[in-house]
C-alpha cells in the first residue's frame, strides 16, 4: 500500500485499522512520526509505511491460535 506523503490521524486510523487513542500513544511513544499544521496534526506516509513494515508476521495455518 502506497501511502501519501501526510495523513490526518484520521486517515491513519483508517489505514491502520486502529483508533485515534492508539495511534497519539503511537505517536507519544515515537513509532509514529507527526507534525502540525496550524491547528491540524498530520502523520508522515513514511513513518505509518515503517510502522507497517516493522510489524511481525501473523501466524497462519493450522496451530495459528491456541485451541486451534
């Protein structure tokens, strides 16, 4: 996924699949990078794209979950 250069935290939510108190902890703890316009905070493509990346692989198949 190709994201664009700034994203409202809105749009991260959306891309991310997580929500707003999330990603201002993700923002807080330094895995996301933001800034601000005006009043507005935005997120850089580059630092959800790295976030993403940075994720561990979910098991798949058989015995992915436990009881599975």
């Amino acid at each position: 996924m190709e994201m664009p250069p700034l994203l409202t935290v809105a749009a991260a939510c959306k891309a991310l699949g997580i929500g707003r108190t999330t990603v201002y902890g993700l923002i807080a703890n330094g895995a996301l990078v933001a800034r601000k316009i005006g009043n507005k905070t935005v997120l850089t493509g580059a630092s959800v794209t790295a976030f993403i990346n940075g994720l561990p692989p979910a098991p798949i198949g058989r015995g992915a979950r436990e009881g599975g």
